[in-house]
C-alpha cells in the first residue's frame, strides 16, 4: 500500500528539456556512455551495512522521514470522509487526492533540478516545511476549497522530498549498499500500513478529523531532527560537475504536466459531453509536455534507462488500481464491512518489504534482470487472480494472498528499478533520472486512476457515492454497483500488469555504446 512509493511512492540533469533529457547523453559535443560508478561514492569505502556507524544516522534520517510521509498516507485516507462531510465538500471529494498526486508531479521535477543544482539537504528542508504547511492549514480549513490547497501543498512537499531522498542514497551511500537503503524505505511502509488506518480512525471518532492532519503536523519535528544534522555531513553540497544554471524551460513543462493532470482528474469525473473539453486541453498539455520531460524513448519503451523508468510506471498502474478498488468490490459484492475489507491490504506491507529485502542480499546483485522478470509475473499473477473473488464460490479472504503476492512482486521490481536509475546514472544526473523516475510512476497512477474511473462510473459504478458511504457506521453498502464494472477496471489492471512483463525485458541496453537517446519519445 505505497501511493508513492507506488505513492511516496523523476527527470533530466542541466540539458534544456526539449533536447530530450536522459541520464545517457552529453552536451553538444555528442553522448556519453552509462557511468555505473561516479565519483559520488567515497574513496575509502567504510566496512558495515547501512546501520553501521558510518551511515547509521543518515539511514535512521531517512526511514523516519519515510515513515512521516508513509503514516500520513494511510491516515488521510481514513480521516477523508468525515472531512468531506464536515466541510460540505463531498462534490470535492476526489480533488483532495488529485490534487495531492498533480502538485507532486511539480514538486518531484523541481527537486530533480534542484538536487543536481545544490544537492539533497535544501530540497529536504523545503519539502518538509511545505509538507508541513499544508498539513496545518487542512487541519484548519472552515471550507473545502481550503482543504484542498492543503492536500495540494502536502502533494508538493512530498514530491520535493523523495526525489531528494533517491539523490541521498546515490551520493552518500556506495552501490553494495543502496539496495538495503532502498530497502529500508520500503520497510518503512510495513507498520504505516497496518497501525496508520486503526491509529486515524481512533482519532477521528474521538477527537475529530482534524487532529489527524494537525497530530501529524507535530511530528515532523522528529524526521528533522534526525536526518538534517547527518544529511548535512554526508550530502550537503552539490553533486561533482553539476551545473548551477536554472532550466526555466523545464519548469515550466512540469507546471504544464501538472494543469494537465488536474485537468484530466477533473473532466475524467463527470460523465458528460461538456466534460469533453478539459479532458481535451489536458491530454493536450501533459502529452507533450511529460514527452519532453522523461528521457526520450521512454513512451517507444527503448531500451535502457527509458524502459526501466518506463517499468516503473506501468507497474504502478496495475498495481495501485487493482488495490484501489478492491475495498469497494468487497464491501458491495460480498457484504464486507469497510474494517474488513480493509484487513485485506494488511499483509502487502509486509510482504512488500519482504520483497524489497530479497534483492538487496549481496547474492542477489548478478541477477537484478531476472529478479525483475520474476517480479513483473508475480504482480501479473496477483493482479489477475484477486478479482476471482467475485465468484461466490471463492473464500472472501481470496485476495489477502493475491495482493501478497502482487506486493512480493512489486517489492523486487520498485526497489531493483531504483537501483538501476541510479546505476545508470552520473552523480550530476542523478537527481534529474531520479525525478523522471517518480514523475512517471505519478503521472501513470493518475492517468490510470482517471480512466479506470471513468470506466466504472459509466458502467454502474458511483464511486462518490460509495466514497460518502466510508463515513457511516453501517457495518456494509447498499449500492447498485454491478460486477461487471469491476471486471472492466481488473481487465484494464491485468492488461498493464502483462505490459509489464514486455517492459522488464527490455532493461538491458544492447545498443552499441555512445548510441544515446537522442529522439522523438
């Protein structure tokens, strides 16, 4: 259950991005080759794993930020409804998570550049703050509208501070260890995803909804305390050879990503023709622009860096809609209260962590490729097997173990992918293959999300209404939603979790060396 890590759960080094941005080309003078090693990783390398002296401070910085973010996930999603419902705004309802996934969209291009400008340390801090800031005013908005600006800054704060947490590990840790470091950021999820819904639901019953967000506000304190004082002393300064010049130009692209995303969330909602119109502008704004934002030959799936960023995406998609939805298939087609259809996500934590764990052994490093292959088919099997619990003949508790075993398989693949960005990156680059790294697993989860849901509404399914539902105390829902809407969103999910088996292969760079990937995307 990772938003983005599939949601806590980037894009070019200093080439203006219309020339095409990868981790794999030079300046004017022509491309350069895939640098596995850069001059990031320290001379004398220290003995010991990531809890070692060396690094024990800096890794314990960055779990409990990842924990920051992981908790909030879970806890805003519980606290959501009783907010729409106090503020009148269950019309918005779905803004509040869009808004989230699009302005992080910006955040994690503007920490891209900003990373390889001056390196990790301020990208963390003003990711925080704004997190932080946008924590404090959802917790105190009196309408809707300003609790969606909160859930917008949140959004901006988060992509601000992954990106420049991947930055983190590409240059204080060396490579045997950024498997475990990744590791660790997936381990951060486990207990989020099992106490954070329990944890916020207490809350929300006996203290109000807003104590969720403004609880959380409090404790960013911790994470500040423990990563900045070692995050200084390990990657305080810019990356070696990076360019201290601003790209404007791609700025302003990522702002165009971001209007456009909203703009397909938006129309993606309403079923009428007139909803034609902002589905229309925001296909124009964000095709073109994330074209020229991701590195080129991501959309052709070329091989290298452009497939394994491509990966990343696409596995998300599958992923994170076949577990969307299936709480609301429990609760209306097999008379689930929401508590238990909840239980169901409990073990993809756990099982998610392990995954992550498993290829980060040092037995593992020769056979990253074919830990992603096994990844992508154990994320196929699971995403198409969870909706056989429609038939009344499967065990409601069918899909605890196929979401196991997606979430085995996503673990392997997430964490492996951010390895290999990294390794295929210099460290100048580093943030910019970062960013393009998150930009697509966002830009493909709300791109997925919003044709999914429009699938669903238009045959049966209401998920506002059902969203409205999540507030009452009955202990199940009474809805007209049909199987036949769920069996279209699984069909969308398994097409793209096959995609991803096409995808996995195709990571190995086989081109002669100096090719590039210079190019129409």
């Amino acid at each position: 259950m990772k938003p983005t890590e599939t949601a806590a759960r980037g894009a070019d080094p200093e080439e203006p991005a219309g020339e095409g941005t990868t981790s794999e080309r030079g300046g004017p003078g022509g491309p350069t080759a895939p640098a596995p090693d850069g001059p990031a990783d320290p001379p004398a390398e220290p003995a010991g794993g990531v809890l070692s002296a060396p690094y024990r401070a800096l890794t314990l910085g960055c779990v409990a930020t990842v924990l920051l973010i992981a908790f909030e996930a879970m806890a805003v999603g519980t606290a959501m409804p009783a907010a729409a419902d106090a503020l009148d705004g269950v019309s918005l309802y779905a803004f509040a998570f869009s808004a989230f996934f699009t302005t992080s969209l910006l955040g994690m291009s503007v920490s891209g550049q900003w990373c390889d400008r001056s390196g990790p340390l301020a990208p963390v801090l003003a990711g925080i703050g704004t997190f932080a800031l946008g924590l404090l005013l959802s917790g105190v908005a009196q309408s809707m509208w300003v609790f969606v600006a909160g859930r917008a800054l949140q959004g901006a704060g988060g992509g601000l501070v992954i990106v420049a947490l991947y930055v983190t590990v590409r240059l204080a840790f060396p490579e045997r260890l950024r498997p475990a470091a990744l590791a660790a950021f997936s381990a951060s999820w486990v207990v989020p995803s099992m106490v954070g819904p329990v944890i916020a639901g207490t809350i929300t019953e006996q203290l109000g909804w807003r104590w969720v967000f403004l609880g959380i506000t409090v404790l960013v304190v911790l994470p500040l305390v423990a990563l900045v004082p070692a995050l200084r002393r390990a990657a305080s300064g810019p990356p070696e050879g990076a360019s201290r010049t601003l790209d404007r130009r791609r700025l302003k692209l990522a702002g165009a990503v971001a209007v456009g995303a909203g703009l397909l969330q938006y129309g993606g909602q309403e079923l009428r023709w007139v909803s034609l119109l902002p589905v229309a502008v925001g296909l124009a704004l964000l095709a073109p622009s994330a074209a020229r934002l991701l590195p080129a030959g991501t959309f052709r799936l070329r091989r290298g860096l452009p497939s394994v960023i491509a990966l990343r995406g696409v596995m998300s998609a599958a992923y994170l809609s076949t577990q969307t939805f299936l709480p609301l298939l429990l609760v209306t087609q097999r008379d689930l209260s929401y508590t238990q259809a909840g239980l169901s996500l409990a073990a993809s934590g756990a099982t998610w962590a392990a995954g992550s764990w498993t290829q980060s052994r040092a037995w593992a490093e020769p056979h990253r490729f074919r830990l992603v292959r096994g990844g992508t088919v154990a994320v196929t099997v699971g995403v198409g097997t969870t909706p056989l619990v429609l038939l009344d003949a499967a065990p409601v508790w069918l899909p605890v173990l196929t979401l196991a075993v997606g979430a085995f398989g996503m673990g392997l693949v997430v964490s492996t992918v951010g390895v290999l960005v990294l390794r295929f990156s210099t460290p100048k680059e580093a943030g910019g293959n970062v960013a393009s790294l998150q930009l697509c697993d966002s830009l493909a989860n709300v791109v997925m999300l919003t044709s999914v849901g429009s699938l669903f509404a238009a045959l049966g399914g209401d998920a506002t209404a059902a969203a409205g539902h999540a507030s009452e105390s009955s202990t199940t829902v009474d809805t007209a939603v049909g199987p036949g809407a769920f069996v279209a969103v699984y069909a969308a999910a398994f097409t793209m979790a096959l995609l991803s088996i096409v995808v996995g292969g195709r990571l190995r760079e086989h081109e002669p060396a100096g090719a590039g990937f210079r190019g129409a995307t």
